[in-house]
C-alpha cells in the first residue's frame, strides 16, 4: 500500500477503532500483569532503519528481563533486518504483509490469534505515526501497554487505553527514547520513566562478516564492473524512497560524483530495483566506466552490508542505508532536513550529518503523520551545496574515518 492510502485508512478507520476500544477498555476488568513480565511482545511496523535504531532497546530488554520470551510484531519487508540483527529467536518473529489491504487484514487476524494464544503479558508498541499497533497492542490482551502518547500535546488520537503512556519526547533521539519504554513497564511516576538514567551514545556492535564472503562479494563486484577493480569506491544513495522529500537534489547528486570521478574515485549508485531509473540518471550525467549503477544490484540487505565493506565512503539521504552503514566500519555522510538529526541520528561513530536547521525544518514529525506542509520545494536540502559535501568527503576519504557522531546545527 501507498503511504497515502495508509494515512486514509490509518486515519477514517483506526481512529473510531481506537476509540471503540478506550470505551471497552473502562469497562473491562483490569487483570493483573506479572512482576516481572515474562511474555513480551514488541510492535515495531516501520520502516527497516527503526529496526537498527532499536538495537539498543532490546539489548536492554534482555538485560532487564533476562527470562523473559520476547517476541517481535513487524511488517514482512523488514524482516531481513531483524534478522540480521540477531536479537530475537527466528520462532519469536510475527509478521505482517502490507503490500495490499486484503492481506493486511489476513495477517493481522493470524497475529492475534497467535498473540491471544501466547498470553502476552507485556506490549511496547514503539510506533509513532500509525494508530494499527496500538490497536494491536490492546487486541493482544496484554494486560501492560507501554506506547507514545501525546498527554496534553497535540498530535495524533491513538486510544486512551495505554496504560503506561510514554511522553513522546521530539528533542530526545528515537534510540533513547526506545529506551524509556523499557524503564516504563515497571515505572510509577508521573508520567513514566521520569527518573529513568541518562544514557550514552548507543553504538550498536558491527555485523560480523568471514573474509571469504566479504572477497566474493567484490570479486563479484569486479567482476560484473571491471573498470573500478582497483579504484577506490564511493557509493551513493540518491533515493528518497516513500518520502522523495527527504531526497538531496539529483543534479547535486550527480555534481558531487563527476567532482569524485575527477579526482579518481569510482563511484557507485544504490537503491532498491525500483530506483534505477533515479540511479541512471546519475550515471548518464557522468559519462564514465567509473561510474555504476547498483540499483537492485545486491539481492539481500546482508549483501548491500557486505558491499559496504569494499566502499571508502556513503553518502546518503535520510534512510536505510545510512542506519544499516553503523552496523559496518563505513563512513557516511547522510542529509537530513525534513527530519532532524537530533531524533533520527545513526548510531554508528563514522558517521557525519548535514542539517541546515531551517525555521520550517523539520517538517515530518509525529504530529502530522509525516504529512509535510512542503510544497516540495524542499529548501533544507537544496541549500547544501555539492562543494561543502565534497569538501566534508574529501576529509573522510582522506582519513580513512569519519569523525565522532555530529552534526552541523
């Protein structure tokens, strides 16, 4: 499904859901939850980066509550991640196929029978912007619901029945504030988790690779593109992907490659299948066997990874690729604008983001259902210049690193 017709159906159909189920949730008993919970479940629908970003909710949760079953709830395209992420049982995994609605519904009826019959005790519903996975976290019969809830701000109606309402937090990053669900299950001031510890950076550790399938993935690599064998690689990720607002500008794009194929970088464009032609367009600009276009090139997330690995340098909008680049030593450079660095940051420690601030920046935020008042002239990105990101890469090829986590406010 389309994000619009996500927002129509989250908004004409979740909202007298979600408050059909406040009205029940007075009159229904109130049962008991286990201290500790020994059944958790975690509602993380969104988009693949979250998952990363989360890494260290649940090395946390398994600290905490080391006997505990936790279970994951989460859309089938994101699946891979967790995965690769190594911090739930395969069998603890419930999934969700969202490309069309008939199978939306589908699954979801299977997830709650599964969820009914594992007798949740404990739900931490992480999502920010959809008001599904506070339904599931009511329909799960978890008697402990920890979720964001907007207390006297205005934002999104998501149900009255999360009884342990987490106080979104826009000025604290979304990692930390993952962490507050934790410290909420058990919490008893008001509101929850006010006295929860301060905590450092997050850092996740790096995806362990053998050397052997690092050397085939770029003897393939090679292989398929011979003319960079032996050239220093950059790569870049021009794509927006469902928000094309948070999208440096192509033509600043493809500037910044010819500047790096100039001074003898070879340059590669990645993206899902669906980018190539966005890729392309980068890739005839520049005219040269050094420049390739690796859009659906890798067939797995694990493979892209391990194409990190080959590569001096990323240089990317707001997504994916610069949260999976922290589980690997890659410096990045990522664009942020429409959202803001100081939520949405990657964890890693090679990492360098460009934020210009702006009085309407950022524009995407819980609040509006990540429904931006742009009209698309999206000025917070398109004021960052090619030279300055070319000056910034030039410091981090050069070093062979990227400076502690930062970025220009």
């Amino acid at each position: 499904m389309n994000i619009k017709f996500q927002r129509v159906v989250d908004r004409y159909i979740g909202v007298p859901i979600c408050a059909l189920l406040s009205v029940l949730d007075l009159f229904r008993g109130k049962a008991a939850a286990p201290a500790p919970p020994r059944r958790i479940l975690v509602v993380l629908l969104s988009e693949m980066g979250s998952l990363v970003l989360a890494h260290p909710m649940f090395a946390r949760l398994k600290l905490q509550y080391p006997d505990a079953d936790i279970h994951v709830l989460l859309f089938a395209k994101n699946r891979e991640v967790l995965d690769l992420l190594g911090v739930i049982p395969a069998q603890n995994v419930l999934t969700l196929d969202d490309s069309s609605l008939g199978n939306l519904v589908r699954d979801s009826l299977n997830a709650l029978r599964t969820l009914r019959s594992l007798r949740i005790d404990a739900v931490i519903d992480c999502e920010l912007f959809a008001r599904i996975s506070s339904i599931f976290s009511f329909l799960s019969g978890a008697p402990l619901r920890v979720g964001f809830h907007r207390h006297t701000q205005e934002g999104l109606y998501r149900g009255s029945f999360i009884n342990r309402p987490v106080l979104y937090n826009p000025y604290r990053h979304l990692s930390h504030q993952f962490l507050t669900m934790v410290a909420a299950l058990e919490s008893d001031t008001v509101p929850v988790a006010k006295l929860q510890p301060a905590y450092g950076p997050c850092i996740p550790p790096l995806l362990n690779f053998v050397e052997e399938e690092l050397d085939q993935v770029a003897a393939q690599l090679h292989q398929d593109f011979p003319a960079i064998n032996d050239q220093s690689l950059v790569l870049v990720y021009p794509s927006g992907g469902i928000l094309p607002i948070r999208a440096w500008p192509i033509e600043n794009y493809s500037k910044l490659c010819r500047e790096l194929l100039a001074e003898g970088y070879a340059v590669g464009v990645i993206g899902l299948k669906g980018d190539h032609t966005v890729s392309q367009t980068i890739v005839d600009h520049c005219k040269s066997d050094l420049c390739v276009n690796l859009a659906g090139y890798t067939k797995s997330v694990r493979q892209l990874l391990a194409l990190f690995h080959r590569a001096s340098l990323l240089v990317t909008n707001d997504g994916g690729p610069g949260q999976f680049a922290a589980l690997t030593p890659l410096p990045t450079i990522t664009f942020f604008g429409p959202e803001t660095p100081q939520l949405y940051q990657p964890l890693g420690s090679n990492g360098y983001s460009f934020f210009l601030s702006m009085p309407c920046s950022p524009c995407l935020t819980a609040y509006n259902h990540r429904n931006s008042p742009c009209d698309g002239d999206n000025q917070c990105l398109k004021l960052i210049t090619p030279e300055q990101v070319l000056a910034k890469a030039r410091k981090m090829l050069i070093s062979g690193a990227a400076k502690p986590n930062r970025h220009d406010a």
